[in-house]
C-alpha cells in the first residue's frame, strides 16, 4: 500500500512530538539518584525540571523567525539537531550546572522542531479536522511522556551515558527521515505582530492563558511527585510507572478530546480536564498509601495533560492558515505552556521546601477551579452572543 504525503507527514510529526516530549518526561524517575549521588536539594531539583520549558520559553521568538526566514522543515531539522548535542552531554554530564544547561538547550531543540513540525502538519490540515489532527499529534507526544520515565528509569539503572546515547542515535535517524519538501513562508510578516494579532484574538488569547495554567500544573507535578513517592518510600522504577500510565491514559483522553472539541466545541471539555484536576491535585500530599498516591496521580495527571488539545487547537484556529502563521501559534502556546512550567516548577518546589507539600498543591487546585469559573463565564458568553444572533432585536 502506497504511503500518502500526508500520511507521511503525520507519521514525522508524530516522531518529532513523541521524541520531544520523552525528553521532557524523563527526569522525575532520575530525581532519587541526583539526590542520592548528587545531593541535589527541592529546589535544586525544580531547578533542572524547570532548565527544559526554560529553554522552550526562550527559543519560541526565535523559532517563529527561523520559520519566517526559512521554512518549516528548516525549523524541524534544526530543532532536531539541538536535541541531539544536548541529549549527548545531558547524558554524560556529573554536575548540577552541566545537566542544568544540557535541558535548557534540550528546551531549545524540542521547542524548534515541535514549532516547526506542528506548524507544518496543521498548515496542511482543514479547519475541520484541525483539532483532530492536533489531538492524533499530542497522542503521539502522550505516547512519548509515556516512554520518558521508562527511559529514566532504565538509565538510573544502567547508566545516562550509554542511554542517551542510544537516543541522540534515534534522533539522527529521525531527522533523515523528514519528508523532503514543506510549504513556504510568508516572509513580508513580521513574527511579533502575528503574535500580538493572535493574543488580541478572543479564543486565542483564552487558550494562550489556559495554556500557562497547564503548565504551571506540570512543571510542579513533575517537580513535586518524587519526593512525595519518596516519603512514601517507591522507587524510581514506581516513579516511572506511575508518570508512564498516566500518560498512556493520557493519549487516549488526547483523541478523545480533538473529537469532542471538533463535535461540541473547544470550551467543554477543556472545562471537564481542569475540573478533574480542582479536585484531585490538592490531595496529592495527604494519601498515606503510595498505592492511593498513585490512584490519584495518575488520573489527575492524565485528565491535565489531555487538556492541550483543545487549548491548542483554541490557539491555531486564531491563526491564518499558513504555515508561518501557524508557526507563531505553536511557538507561541509553547511559550505560554513553558513559562507556566518553567515558573511552577521553581516556585512550588521552593514553597514546598519552605511550608510542606500540602500548601503548593492546594494552590495548584485552587488555580484549576478559577480556570473552571472562566470557562463558564466563557461558555455563559458564548450562549448569550448566539441567543443575540438568532434573535437580532433582542439586547446583547
């Protein structure tokens, strides 16, 4: 059977989303060792949690510019390469300030190719499916946060330097098999307009919000998580297993909700993921079982990490359907998602070292239930302008 370019494309973009988020997900099975030979503290660890959206939020103009300048696959290719050297000294390095550097430029790397290869694959999509497309693309990147935490277990086991070798040889196989040709960029635009345009956008800018709200829930989740697995005495392989069902869990609820978006609209189940995590995030520190622990870990972080596929599609529909257009709303919901990550991870865990665990966590659910409020004072909006519309005598 003959493989389409469009099928072809996707199976890359997926490879490129699945790649760049593993690398995300594989330090929390990696914390118990830094402690242990390291001795890294809290906020040491949220630190290097916080150095990979560091290097996202950093590289999201540059990446837009580079796609202006060039085109999307250049983008892709580049970003692919970063992942490359810095996956090599990430893996071979002994000292926080090494292992710091290496994420942030491995941020850098994922931030290019996850710009260059969602812009690509959405500026060939209809509107239509565009939420699906999305929502296929981060099960793939779901997929891959499933595999991260395997994969850092497996090198706190045998060793980070022949492990993340063995990576950085998949991504060079990767990059070589990139479709060879992408549609041009609109090089007469500028990358800090288009992001202001896109911000000014009613939904877009609703979702860029959102989107910073997820992040600030991951990047102290994952800052946050080993240690209260740690006081429950689980290991890295139970850390692992823990961060991989989630995420597996994870990519179904991915699919799920590019079909309910594309069918109900990006406003309802974006409103049912944050209610899930109002509720469950902010008993995370008082289970006293690690079983319970992780029982609820898993379904909060999975029910947080399905909701980038409606925020994101919120975002890409606010942009014109062209691939550097494109290419501003994905580096720029990366940028949003980041800064989230890159600020909860170093604040919570500085909280958490300072006050305990209970106090950042019920703040993560306080933040989760005011992203509810939102939605429904949204949605309310939304059913008010269409109830005008229908009826055109009637007040706003």
């Amino acid at each position: 059977m003959r493989v389409t370019d469009s099928t072809r494309l996707a199976m890359f973009v997926g490879g490129v989303a699945l790649a760049e988020s593993a690398f995300y997900a594989v330090v929390p099975p990696l914390v118990p060792g830094f402690v242990r030979e390291i001795h890294m503290t809290t906020t040491e660890v949220g630190v290097l949690v916080a150095a990979y959206p560091a290097g996202v939020l950093f590289a999201a103009i540059p990446s837009m510019i580079l796609v202006d300048w060039r085109d999307v696959r250049t983008g892709t290719i580049v970003g692919l390469g970063l992942l490359f050297v810095s996956t090599l000294v990430f893996g071979w390095s002994t000292t926080p300030i090494l292992l710091d550097l290496a994420r942030l430029v491995q941020g850098v790397g994922g931030a290019m190719a996850w710009t260059g290869g969602l812009a690509w694959l959405t500026a060939q999509s209809p509107l239509s499916k565009r939420a699906s497309v999305i929502g296929g693309t981060l099960g793939a990147a779901s997929i891959g946060m499933f595999i991260g935490p395997g994969i850092g277990a497996l090198a706190s086991a045998a060793g980070r330097g022949v492990v993340f070798s063995a990576i950085a040889l998949g991504l060079g196989l990767l990059a070589a098999a990139a479709p060879a040709g992408s549609p041009r960029s609109s090089p007469a635009r500028s990358s800090i307009s288009s992001i202001w345009r896109l911000v000014r956008h009613r939904q877009a800018g609703l979702g860029i919000g959102l989107l910073a709200g997820i992040g600030i829930v991951t990047g102290s989740v994952a800052s946050l998580l080993p240690f209260l697995a740690l006081r429950l005495h689980g290991s890295a392989s139970l850390i692992a297993a823990i961060l991989a069902v989630s995420y597996l869990l994870g990519s179904f609820l991915q699919v799920v909700m590019g079909r309910t978006a594309d069918r109900f609209g990006r406003l309802v189940p974006t409103l049912c993921g944050f209610a899930a995590g109002a509720v469950l995030l902010p008993t995370l520190p008082l289970w006293g079982g690690i079983a319970a622990l992780a029982a609820a870990a898993v379904i909060a972080i999975a029910s947080i990490s399905s909701l980038w596929t409606p925020t994101a599609a919120m975002v890409t529909d606010g942009a014109e359907h062209e691939a550097s257009n494109q290419a501003v709303a994905v580096g720029t919901l990366n940028a949003a998602w980041a800064a989230g990550a890159a600020v909860g991870a170093v604040v919570n865990s500085r909280i958490a070292e300072a006050a305990g665990f209970q106090l950042p966590f019920a703040l993560l659910g306080i933040l989760c239930a005011s992203s509810v409020v939102i939605l429904i004072l949204r949605y309310r909006g939304n059913a008010a302008r269409q109830v005008a519309v229908e009826r055109p005598g009637s007040a706003v």
